[in-house]
C-alpha cells in the first residue's frame, strides 16, 4: 500500500526504493528490517490492569491499617498508664490490618507506590511498637515517673521527676551510661 501523504508519483511507502534496475527499484531496507524477526525474543507485555474490587478492598484495608495504628499511638502518648497498654493492642491489629493490605495489594496487581506506602507504614508501627514495649518494660519506672510528674508542680519539680526516672533506668541496665546534668 501506498503512503497516502506521499506526493504524486512517489512509491514511498511501497517498500522499495526508486531508481532500481528494471525501474522497478529495489527492496528498502527499512522494510526488511522490520520482516525479521527480533535479535530478543520478547513476550507482548501481559501486565493486566488492576483489579477495581481489589483496589477497593485494599483501600479498605490500608484505611482500618491507619486508624488502629493512630489508635495505638493516640493511646500511648495521651492516656495514663494502665490504660496506655492498651496501646500495643491497638498496633499489633493495625499490622495485621498492614499484612492483609499488602497481600490484598498483591492479589489486585496495583502500582509498586502502594506497596511502598504499605511498607513505609509497617516500619513505623514497627519503630511505635518499640517504644511501647519501652515502656511495658519500665512499667514500674514509668508509672513512678507519671505519678511524680501528675504531682509536680515547678518546673523544678518536672527536672526532679525525669531525674529519678532516668536513675531508676540505669540502675535496671547496669551497662547504660549516667544521665548528664544540666540538660
């Protein structure tokens, strides 16, 4: 077939070039390029598009993630202690909500942004669920240090309060060094 753009009397787009012997031109080697068969055999891409209830379904998932991980953190840093372990309960639910995300993400076959989403927020439920088992770990120390700071009234007093605190750590880890003055 012709090039239908070409100008009048013009065989571009014929596949053969003008001037050959017999007038008839010769093959152009543009085409023949384009009949032989690749160097790499490749496979036609067969990337399915994602699943739109799978989307949906992990959207859900991702959200319940957030809110139980925000639960847990809102329950760690503004609710007194025995109700601030309530906390790691909260984060552990919003891993688990975090795993099924990303195996839900997985199934739908969504864009590698919301598996990094996913991991980013499961590093930090991670680091969160550190800080907690802190402080379930210095419970008695923590709970001494609440009660001193619920009752300091000065400035003074709030010094005086993270002091002890910082002394009743050390002498549970003998190997941490001693708290520095003046801070």
């Amino acid at each position: 077939m012709s090039d239908p753009y070409a100008p009048p009397g013009s065989q571009r787009g014929t596949g053969r070039v003008p001037g050959g012997p017999g007038g008839d031109g010769v093959p152009d080697p543009r085409e023949r390029r384009r009949q032989l068969p690749p160097s790499v055999p490749h496979r036609p891409s067969e990337r399915r598009p994602p699943d739109p209830e799978g989307q949906v379904r992990t959207a859900r998932l991702g959200m319940r993630f957030s809110l139980s991980v925000l639960a847990g953190l809102v329950a760690t840093v503004y609710l007194p202690l025995p109700w601030s372990a309530a906390g790691p309960v909260f984060v552990l639910a919003g891993v688990t909500f975090g795993v099924l995300a990303l195996v839900s993400a997985a199934r739908a076959r969504l864009p590698w942004p919301s598996y990094v989403t996913l991991g980013a927020g499961m590093a930090l439920a991670g680091v969160l669920l550190l800080v907690q088992a802190a402080t379930l770990v210095f419970w008695q120390a923590s709970s001494q240090w609440q009660e001193c700071r619920d009752t300091a009234v000065t400035r003074a007093g709030q010094q005086e309060c993270r002091a002890q605190y910082e002394q009743s750590v050390q002498s549970f880890l003998p190997g941490m060094p001693a708290p520095t003055q003046g801070g």
